[in-house]
C-alpha cells in the first residue's frame, strides 16, 4: 500500500465536499467508527451516498432522519475490504463531531477517521480486520504522530453520545497484530 498526496492509492476515491482544512496541528488520533445504512445493513452504496450529500431521504424511512447531514470521514472499509476514501488525510474530514480525546476538544483537527462498515453487534469480518491492520500500519508510518497508544473508538471521544464500533469490534485482535 502507498499514500500519494495523502490519498491511498488502493482505495478507490469518491470525494466528499464535507471537510475543510486541518487547522495547523500534527494529525496524531486515529478514529475507528462503524456504519451502516439502514441500521444494520449493508451494501447498496447508501454510505457513499451520505458521506457525498446525495442519499435520496426517501427510500427508506431510516435515510429521511440522516440524508442532510453534512459528515464524511476519511476511508471506509467495507464488509468485503473494499477501501473507499473521501477525504485526503491532511484535510479535516468531518467524523468525530463533539468530542475530546486527552482533554483536546475537537477531535477532527487532529485526527483520522476510518468507518468499518458494521454495526455494534455484528462480527467484522476477516478482510475488514486485514485491511484496518494493514491501513493502520501505512498511516503510523505516514504520520508518525499516530501510535498504537492513540488509536480509538468513536465512543471513547464521545462518551455517551457515540456507541461505534461496539463491542463486535474485537481491539486485542486489532491492536495486538499491529
């Protein structure tokens, strides 16, 4: 794997119009986040939809409540490993939201954001973690501000507001692979 002017050069890109520039600060955090669209569901290119601002509200009940968001992150993984990226790595994706990570508010000025397709509750799959080890690996070299030590879980910058990637993500096999 390659980064080329902060976009991964395996993954297929689909620019967001939902980011702007990092403010001058290291990108050091790594965020895991899980979605699916509807709730768990997966395929059918609703992600992408969101994440570009097009998902049509009314084709599922669901998509009425999120079609206007405006939010992205940097890369999905899909269920079958497929790398899709929205936002190159040196712009601040819009991901986190209100959060805090080390008493640092604003999560996305410094951060990565990286969405498995999944939901709380349901198993990741094997390709999924192969790609995350393997993409986690590629950013820590990139950016040498991200350590092992600051990769987390949407809901640890978000406590109470954020449940992804749930208890299904399992972190020991994630981390210890590393």
């Amino acid at each position: 794997m390659r980064i080329v002017d902060h976009w991964l050069e395996e993954a297929r890109a689909c620019p967001s119009p939902f980011y702007n520039a990092r403010p001058n600060q290291e990108i050091s955090l790594l965020v895991i986040h899980n979605i699916a669209l509807p709730p768990q569901t997966y395929g059918g290119g609703w992600i992408e939809k969101l994440f570009t601002g097009v998902l049509p509200a009314d084709q599922h009940a669901y998509f009425a409540q999120v079609a206007d968001m405006q939010v992205s992150s940097h890369l999905l993984i899909t269920r079958t490993g497929e790398l899709v990226q929205f936002v190159g790595f040196d712009q601040r994706a819009w991901h986190a939201g209100r959060s805090c990570f080390e008493g640092r508010e604003n999560c996305n000025d410094f951060a990565l954001g990286i969405e498995m397709e999944g939901s709380d509750d349901q198993p990741y799959t094997q390709i999924q973690y192969q790609q995350l080890r393997a993409v986690t690996r590629l950013l820590m070299e990139t950016y040498s501000h991200i350590s092992k030590q600051r990769i987390c879980s949407h809901a640890s910058i978000a406590p109470g507001r954020k449940t992804d990637p749930g208890p299904a993500f399992d972190w020991q096999r994630y981390l210890s692979e590393l």
